[in-house]
C-alpha cells in the first residue's frame, strides 16, 4: 500500500543523505554540477607569480622606499659612464610618493634576457582609489645584482653608453612587455578591460 505522505520516499537513509548534501552544496553557492552557482561573486586568476631575480630587486627597492630608506634604494640604480640627470631626484619623488598612503604600486611580472631585464609594475594606487596603471621598468645586472636604470621606465639615453646590439635586446623585452600588458590588464581583480 502506498503513502500519501509526498516526504515518505526520501524516508530511506541514503536517499535523505543525498537531499541533505544537495541542499548544502546549493547554499554554499554551488550548482548541482559542482561549479560555482553564477549568482555567487565571480573569482578572478590569481596575479602572483614568483618574482624573477630582477622582479625580486625591484620589490626590495620598493620595501627599501616604503621604509624611507632612501640611500639603500639609491644603491639598486644603475651606475653609468655619465650620470643620469635626476636619478637622485627621482627616487626621492618616489620615495615622498610611497610614504603617502594613497599611493602604492606592485610588482606584476618580469622577463629577463641575459644581463638585461624588464620588470612590470602596477601604479595600482592613485589618490586612494585602485587602479591599473601598468609600467615596464628596465634593469641591468652589475657586479652580481640587479639593479633599476637611471630613469625606470627608459633604455634608450645616452648616458647609459648602450651599444646597438644592447639597445636591441632592450627593445625584445619591450616588444614582450607591451604584449604581456594586455593579459595582465584582464587579470586584476576589479579591472573591467
């Protein structure tokens, strides 16, 4: 004989247990299928990588300013055959800059070739609003370390006495950095690209 009762078929242990675990999977914001229920909050790819040698540097120059320390982030520039104009001044400004607490930037990702570098770097703090603002800075390798140029985000002045051939290697990196930009536009949280 039949029940009337519209609860008595899931009366069996096993098929109570399978009701239970849907309705907990459906509150915890999953479809039955097991991916995420669309009306849950999207996740974006994750952003870190692991810092490259050059990446590294330029993350200890930015601890170093954060900290005020700028003498030991002055170490971290490139030296040259004749001073940059304003390398000084320049880390100074940044420095002035990141004790701000409305402006911060972050290290994205780097590519290194040799004893040159590039290094991609988000000004994601303006004025206490987040934003993308993605940089390439450009590094070279002397006695061992890397270290930023004269002027960051430019390979090409005179007074780093460059030849041809490393002007070259500089614009590979470049050409990699206007490439990997884009990718990493659509990869941060917020970004709406």
């Amino acid at each position: 004989m039949r029940s009337n009762n519209p609860f008595s078929r899931w009366a069996c242990p096993a098929r109570l247990a399978v009701l239970i675990t849907l309705l907990l999977c459906i509150s915890a914001g999953f479809s039955i299928a097991g991916t995420p229920n669309p009306s849950s909050k999207p996740t974006t790819k994750p952003t870190t990588r692991p810092l490259t040698p050059a990446g590294q540097a330029v993350q200890q120059f930015h601890n170093l300013l954060k900290a005020n320390q700028r003498e030991a982030a002055g170490k971290l520039i490139a030296t040259s055959p004749t001073p940059v104009r304003d390398a000084a001044r320049r880390v100074k400004r940044l420095a002035d800059a990141m004790a701000n607490p409305t402006w911060d930037f972050s290290v994205l990702d780097g590519n290194e070739s040799g004893d040159i570098a590039v290094v991609l770097i988000n000004d994601y703090l303006k004025d206490g609003r987040k934003t993308i603002d993605i940089k390439p800075w450009y590094l070279v390798r002397q006695e061992g370390q890397w270290r930023l140029l004269g002027k960051y985000t430019d390979f090409e002045l005179a007074e780093y006495g460059f030849d041809k051939a490393r002007i070259e290697e500089f614009r590979k990196l470049e050409t990699w950095s206007e490439r990997r930009t884009p990718e990493l536009r659509r990869e941060q949280p917020d970004c709406g690209c």
